[in-house]
C-alpha cells in the first residue's frame, strides 16, 4: 500500500469505494502526517478522537452503499468556520476558548456530504494578513523551501494554515476563506489549488466575519479536481445568509476535462506591472500559451482602474472589519479583562486580545467611517468598486470567458521579512487578487511553475460571476500543462 | 377645519413659542424579532428569548423578518406617507453591553417610509396637521439590570433585536397640548392599524421630544431632546418645564446648548444628559450583510387594500352615515375598542339609520360615563354591546321611554340578562293603550281646570300636564301618545 497521504482526493474517494483501504485507515494515516509535521504549526487544534469517530460513521456508510460525495475523506477546518462543540477562535487572543454551540453552514455540508474533520487550521488573526504571522498561535511554516536554504518561508495568508496542511499532505483538502486573496495567494506559495468562488455562491454563516461584502469561502485542495469535488459541497444557497445566492449549484468536476477551444481569454494589460519579476512574466506567457494551445484564444484587455483597487479595498475591508469585530468586547464570550468601569473594561479586553494588524485595521476602519471622512473615503472607495466592478463587466461584455494574471507578485518570502517596517509592503501580496473580491467574482490560483529558487508559483484565472466550472477547465488545462509540485520533506 | 391657535408663553420681554418635533419609537407587532427567530413576547424570564443571533456570537448574520417590514409599510400608509420600494440597512456603531453587536442595525439614509401626514384635533373643534418627515425599523436593544448585584450589573437580551419603528415628525408642534394630541393620535392609528400596541407602561411606544423656542414666527432656536417619555402626561410637563428652562436662559442672556436632557417625573424638571460634544459619532454605513430591501408596487397595493378603517376615515362615515356630531364621533373613534364596541352595536341595531345616532349617546353618556365613574375600560364592560343594542333598539321602537331605559340600563350593568325580557318580566313596557292613557288625561284635566284653561293660552305650559300624566303612569306611557291626546283634549 502506499503512503495513504499522498494520494489526491479523487483518488482516495476510488480507494475507499474499493475497499482497498478504510477512511479509519486514511485518516489515521493524516493524523499521523499531523503528529509529525507540528513544526509547521497549520494546525491550531488537532481532533483525532472526532476524526476517528467521524471516519469510522464513514466506513459504515460507505459499507451500506450510503456514503456521501466526500464520504471518509479528511479534512482541515480553518479556525474562521465555527464547529459545533470544537474550540474556535479565529486566531485571535480576543476569542479565547470560545467553543461554539452551532456549526459553520459550510462544515456543516462538509459533514453532511461524509466529510472528516481533522482539526482546526492555523490563520491570520480573524484573516487579516496575507503571511499568517498575525495568528495568536505563531506564524506558520511553508513545506517549501527555498533550494539550498534552511530558512523557514511563510505559506501566505490568510489561510495560511489551510495551504500548508494541503501542502504537506497533512490533510486531503481543507476549508478557507478569502476577503483579498487568503485563498488563492497561499495557494500560489504552496502549490496549491485555490479557488475563492463567487460572491454569495457559499454561505457565510457560521463564519467568523472580517469585512462582509468581501469574504467568501473555498477550498484549497491538491488538485484542480479536488477543488472542484469540495466546491460542489461547500457551495450552496443557505436561507440564513441573505447574501447568498438562490442559484443550483452545477457538478463542478464534470467541468474537468471539459474543452476551452474557442474561449476568449483576457489578458489585462494593467496587471503588467513595473518591477514585476521578469520569472512572474514568463510564468504569465507560459501560460497563456498552454491555454492557447488547447485552442483558447488569447484577447489582450484593458481594466483601467485596476490600480485604484488595492487602495480602495484597505478602505473597504477595514471599515466593514471594525464594525465587525465591536461585538467582541468581552461582555458575553471570549476574553475579559477586568477594569474599573464598562469604558476601562472594553478598553482593557480589546488592547489585550487583538493583535497589531487588528488594532491597526480597526482603527483605520473607525477613521474612514467617522464623521467627516466618510464620504472622502468610504464613499469614494465605493465609487472606486462600483468602477472596477464595470471594468469587467465591461470585459465579459466583449465576449471574454476568463482572465488570466499572475496570482501573486513574489514567490513566497521569509517570515519576519515583509511588512515590518511598512504594512503596505505586505498588502501589495495581494494587488493582483483583490479586484476580485471587490467585483464579486469567482478566482482560482493554480500552481504554474516555480521560480529561480524552486518556490512554487501560481497563475490566476478570473470568471464570470457563478461560472466557476470555466475556471475548473482552464485551471485543469494549466495544471495538466505545468504538472503536479510537491515539496520536498523537510520535517 | 379649523386652524389651531396655540399656546405663547409670555416671558419676561415678551411672548415666546415653542417649536417641538418628536421621534416615536414604536415597538412592531411581531411574533419574531426584526432579525432573528426569536420570540418577542413580553416578561419571559431574563434571556430566554435570545438567538444566536441576538447574541451577536461570531459569524451571526441577520435575516430581515417579512411580517415587520409589511408592519411597516402599513403603518406608513396609515399616516398617508410615501413608501419607498428601496430601503437600505444601515449600521449605528457605538459600544454599550446592551448592544451585542456592538452596532444597532436601523436605517439612515434610506428609510422605508417617507413623507406623511397626521391630522391631530385638539379641544374646541380645532386640529393641526402635523408632518412626518419619515418612518424607519430599526433593533430595539436589550436591557440592563442593575439593581441584582451591588458590584455588577446584568444584562437581559429578551428583548434585544425586536424590531422598533422610528417615527420622526417634522417641527410642526406649537405646544404641549399639540404634542400630547399628536402622541395620542399616532397611538390610536398604530392600534388600528395593529401594528403597534401602543403599551406605554412597558415601553412599546416612547418619545424622544426636541423643543426649542423662538419669538413667535422668528428664526428656530436651539433645540433640546428630551428622551425617553413614556407617558402622555409627563410629555406634557416635561415640555412646559422645558420651554420656560429655555426661555429664562435667553431672558436672562444667555445661549441654549444643544443637548441630550432627561426628565425626572418626582421633581418635575428636565435634567441634562449629555451635551452636543459628547455626542456619539455612530459611523454609519449601510450593513453589508443585508441586501438593500426591496419590493414592488404590488406589494404595497396588496397591504393597503387589506388596511382596516382608520380613525379619521370612521369618524367621516358615523357623522355621513348616522348623523353623529363631530365631538362624539371623535369620542367614539379615539380609542380602536370604543369604535369596535359601537361598531357591534350599530351591527345588532334593528334599524341602524333611525336609531344609530341614538345609540351613539348611549354609549358616550351611559356607558363611558358610567365606566369612567367606575375606573373600568370598555374591554371590562358588564354590559355587552348586544344588551346595549337591545336597550336602544326597545325605545327606538316605543317598547320603552328614555326614562325607563336608563332603569333598565342599571338593572343590565348590576345584573346582566337580556333586556327584552327584562322588560316583560318587570312590567316595564311603555302603555300606548289609548283608553288607559286617555282616562289617566281625563283625570287630570278635570282635577286642574284652572291649568287647563292657561294653557289654552300658553301652550308651551303642555309640559306641566306631560308630567303630571307621565307621573301617574308610572313612567310607561307612551310620552308621544301622552302629548297628541293632551293637545287635541285641551284643544291646542
């Protein structure tokens, strides 16, 4: 038999109907991956017990012919999905040993569909960061390396956690969430597939909320198909969340395999940027040119406020964020740290259980939105999403099926490396992601290629809103075209 | 109509009005909160009534419960607002433990209802037309308790998240009197309308009253809000108290700062809260969890055909269709019971158009004022609207006289039973039997002949010999037929 963690999903789910080996088997097989792999901090909180009950409930199912589309397969659970009896704390001091008495929306169709939970994943603290160093539990370790160095490499962030236990086949998918790009920045600096789908295509109930009008959940996953198999069960219209939306949600895997000849990919002149590393280019040309050779057919187009959108979206995000977060103010959950008044009180639980980038996203959010500056700021920002928004419309109106950029600007860095002296050096991570989420639209990061040090790099594709199943072809196209990249164990 | 005068204060260098305008919370008749499933009953024990949502736990979303927006649309129309088919949420941030989320959801600068109109009738026939500039919902929060513990306070979330509606009038009130009117109506078109119960004794409507003064028709001056008034009462002392606070100030050269003032009912006196620099900046945003609310003309057409009978629509149609004064259709139409109880009387009536005004007396004068003699409401009268219909219909017919029906009145109020066959059983029928009547008249003719032979000349002395037949009858002859043989035996 071999090692049970190295297959995909889609492979292991072939396994399990076959009989050739027992989700109780599969799973323990990643729990101990989990054990062995603690330097990596992915995960915050390991459940094997849960896992092992949850697995053997899988077993039965598959042996009665009951089994779920996900029936038996482990998972990992960013610690931003709320788990029903499992601790939950968005990462964050504030949060304490915040247990909740419900389930995510999304985890709970994870569950239903015969999914195993394996444990909480490590994240920025409430998934402000794009390096997982804001985490109240530590920084997490990327399986990469750079080649001939020892130095530990962030796996991106938000979902940190998330990338680095795909990456290291810690787990056989796992759960995330992007506001800016934590699904698919992570998945570049890992060499994952992660896709943040669009708007309203997943319910956020149950999720702890960063900045609403932005955050959506997805999977990171080993492989453009194991992306799409989790998508299907994670995606859905769910009464609760009003935001999400009414609309059946397709066999994403049939999308696989399925030919791109005669679609219309855009490349967007403005994601060119100045500086840009000539290997990012490349990459971006290469693939391109597999796209085209699977008989795409490549259109040069113009989203001329791209540049607003990074700018705009550190206003957006922190101002819905600081709203958001007021609820924690150690009255009813989480950390309370006593004072001599209700004011002191607040003030005490609130300096005590957030972390600097908190601190400084919330108090950027209060200052756009307070009297005065709101319509400098917030206001224009909204203007700004409104603008970037028609920009593509204003692209698919032409008849172009998708977008391709580069995913990030940089191969993954060192922890400790960005964003010490200047934050905005570590926000510019997600200048070629953000638009997305500020447009609404579905986003896949696939791993393309890997830089001069050999750190995996990744390509984006940008869809029509609710046409994920293009971006599971054309992702499966590059993937097939660039091959698989797994990172050499280290630890 | 007439236009109203209303009240100056005469101060010190002259005469001085006042300019008030009010915003009404109003907690919507609901089963479930504004955005959650939770129960909104009254009285539950402390925080059992609190979903997860309530509780602002981490990942909550909110989800907009339809029947309180169709509450509100009702009552916009019952005020004869605009409905706007677009409304937006928005977010009110400020931190107080009784606000989980650590921001009240309301809206701001979308409200749900627009511009409106409530007619309000004052003493002596006059009314005044008051604005209301608009109508929006908004979360009630929860509610402290500080008397449990002397070191801590508790917080009980029942009744967090129940939506209110915000009525804001424009600054159309001239005096206290107007606003208490004003309030008064509001509360009656909300109890029609059920969309409010307009309990002021729990708090399910409370005013906040802005008041400033100006020399009459000048320039406004600066206002003061008084929050929180749960009685019609207290309204209006806190509002004179108020003006003549303001009015010393200026007198005595000095400058009104805006501000945020409490009234304190055991001494009288409106007392400072905080003032315009402490005030909150609430960051307001639309909430990015809620879609902005929306829904068609039809919608709207489908609750306004299904509006009961308002006030000021019920009153138009006793004073056309019965003949009612104004003050005693107004009387009748205040309060949404007493327009019901007459509503079933005039539906029990034998013959509404002749005895329809009728019985609207015996509800003003005998019913009210002998309920309000007893302290009682019309919801705990001993006799029902059936009786009462019953007594009216017996004189209406002749079975009885007014006299004799107030009798039997009492003898329904202290003992119930039907007044038919009270009537039967205690021989209280009326005699229109000619020849018992006429032997009665003749009787007395020849006992007065010196009064008979007066009133040849005088005929209003009739009266006299009414009586005296009326007397010896017992109160049971017909009066009518009493005065026709008097006449034509007495020759007038």
């Amino acid at each position: 038999m071999t090692d049970l963690t190295s297959l995909t999903l889609a492979e292991a789910r072939k396994g399990l109907a076959q009989k050739s080996f027992t989700s109780l088997e599969l799973t323990d097989a990643h729990l101990s991956a989990i054990e062995a792999a603690r330097v990596l901090n992915a995960f915050v909180l390991e459940t094997p017990e849960q896992a092992r009950a949850m697995a053997r409930a899988a077993d039965g199912k598959i042996a009665s012919g009951e089994g779920g589309p996900l029936a038996g397969i482990p998972l990992g659970i960013k610690d931003l999905f709320a788990t029903r009896g499992v601790r939950t704390t968005a990462c964050s001091k504030i949060l304490g040993n915040f247990v909740p008495t419900y389930e995510s929306t999304v985890t709970s169709q994870l569950w239903r569909d015969g999914a195993v939970m394996l444990g909480k994943l490590n994240n920025d603290e409430f998934a402000m960061g794009s390096s997982n160093e804001t985490s109240c539990f530590g920084p997490v370790g990327n399986p990469w390396r750079r080649e001939g160095s020892n130095a530990t490499l962030v796996p991106g962030g938000s979902s940190g956690g998330s990338a680095s236990a795909v990456a290291a086949l810690l787990c056989m998918g796992a759960t995330a969430t992007d506001t800016g790009g934590s699904i698919r920045q992570p998945a570049a600096f890992t060499a994952t597939v992660g896709i943040k789908p669009t708007y309203g295509r997943c319910s956020r109930w149950g999720i702890v909320a960063f900045a609403s009008s932005l955050d959506q959940a997805g999977p990171i996953a080993r492989s453009v198909r194991d992306a799409a198999m989790l998508l299907r069960s994670m995606a859905g219209h769910d009464p609760k969340d009003t935001t999400s939306v009414d609309i059946a949600v397709p066999d994403y895997e049939a999308a696989i395999g399925r030919s791109v000849k005669g679609m219309k990919i855009g490349i967007p002149r403005e994601y060119r940027l100045d500086g840009m590393p000539a290997e990012i280019e490349k990459l971006w040309s290469e693939g391109a040119a597999w796209l085209e050779a699977a008989g795409a057919e490549l259109v040069e187009v113009s989203l001329p406020h791209t540049k607003y959108a990074l700018p705009a979206y550190y206003i957006v995000a922190p101002a819905e964020a600081s709203s958001n977060l007021a609820r924690y103010d150690g009255v009813r959950y989480g950390l309370r740290e006593q004072g001599r008044n209700i004011i002191e009180m607040y003030e005490n639980t609130r300096a005590e259980g957030f972390g600097a980038e908190v601190k400084r996203r919330v108090m950027i959010g209060t200052y756009v939105l307070s009297a005065g500056y709101y319509d400098a700021y917030y206001l224009r920002a909204q203007k700004v999403r409104t603008l970037i928004k028609k920009d593509f419309e204003d692209c698919f109106a032409k008849g172009v099926n998708a977008i391709l950029t580069p995913a990030t600007p940089s191969a993954a860095f060192g922890i400790g490396e960005k964003g010490g002296a200047d934050p905005v050096e570590m926000y510019l991570n997600d200048i070629f992601t953000v638009t997305v989420n500020m447009a609404g639209l579905p986003g896949i990061a696939v791993p393309a290629g890997k830089d001069a040090q050999g750190l995996p790099l990744g390509l984006q594709l940008i869809g029509r809103p609710f046409d994920e199943e293009t971006l599971f072809s054309l992702g499966e196209v590059i993937e097939e075209a660039a091959g698989r990249f797994t990172p050499v164990r280290w630890w | 109509m007439s236009v109203a005068t209303h009240k100056l204060i005469k101060g010190a260098t002259g005469d001085w009005e006042m300019v008030i305008g009010m915003e009404i919370h109003a907690q919507v008749t609901s089963k479930s909160k504004l955005f959650s499933g939770a129960s909104t009953e009254f009285g539950g024990e402390p925080n059992t009534h609190v979903s997860l949502v309530d509780a602002a736990m981490p990942g909550m979303l909110p989800v907009i419960n339809e029947e309180c927006v169709r509450q509100a649309v009702r009552t916009g129309l019952g005020l004869n607002a605009r409905i706007n088919l677009r409304s937006v949420f928005d977010r009110k941030n400020y931190f107080y433990p009784d606000l989980p989320q650590g921001y009240q959801i309301s809206q701001y600068k979308s409200p749900i209802v627009g511009e409106g109109e409530v007619l309000v009738e004052l003493e002596g026939g006059r009314s005044v037309t008051v604005g209301v500039e608009r109508l929006h919902l908004e979360q009630d929060p929860g509610k402290m308790l500080h008397d449990r513990s002397p070191s801590l306070s508790f917080i009980d979330f029942n009744r967090c998240g129940v939506a209110l509606m915000e009525i804001v009038s424009k600054p159309d009130i001239r005096d206290a009197e107007q606003a208490k009117a004003y309030v008064t109506k509001l509360r009656s078109i909300l109890r029609y309308l059920g969309t409010c119960d307009g309990d002021m004794e729990k708090g399910n409507l409370r005013a906040d009253v802005n008041v400033s003064v100006r020399r009459p028709g000048g320039p406004l001056g600066t206002r003061c809000e008084i929050k929180n008034m749960n009685s019609i009462a207290f309204m209006g002392q806190a509002i004179e108290y108020e003006a003549r606070r303001q009015i010393e100030i200026i007198e005595d050269g000095g400058a009104i700062e805006q501000e945020t003032r409490r009234f304190d009912p055991n001494k009288g006196e409106t007392q400072s809260m905080r003032s315009k620099e402490e005030a909150h900046d609430y960051r307001y945003f639309p909430d990015p969890d809620l879609l902005p609310l929306e829904f068609g003309q039809d919608f709207v057409d489908g609750l306004k055909a299904a509006l009961p009978e308002l006030p000021d629509q019920k009153k138009a149609r006793f004073i056309a269709a019965f003949g009612l004064s104004p003050y005693d259709a107004s009387v009748l139409v205040a309060e949404r019971e007493s327009a019901e109880f007459y509503e079933t009387v005039l539906a029990k009536l034998a013959d509404r158009a002749r005895d329809g005004k009728m019985a609207a007396n015996w509800v003003i004068n005998e019913l009210f004022g002998r309920l309000n003699k007893e302290g009682r409401d019309i919801t705990g009268s001993p006799v029902t609207a059936s009786q009462l219909a019953a007594i009216v219909d017996l004189i209406g017919e002749g079975t009885i006289s007014g006299k004799i029906a107030k009798d039997l009145f009492e003898i329904v109020w202290q003992e119930g039973g039907d007044p038919r066959a009270l009537v039967e059983a205690r021989g209280m029928k009326q005699v229109t039997d000619l020849s018992a009547i006429e032997k009665v008249v003749d009787d007395i003719i020849a006992a007065n002949p010196d009064k008979a032979a007066q009133v040849r000349d005088k005929p209003q002395a009739l009266g006299w010999f009414v009586g005296q037949v009326m007397k010896s009858s017992g109160g049971k002859a017909n009066p009518q037929v009493v005065n026709d043989l008097l006449k034509s035996k007495l020759g007038i």
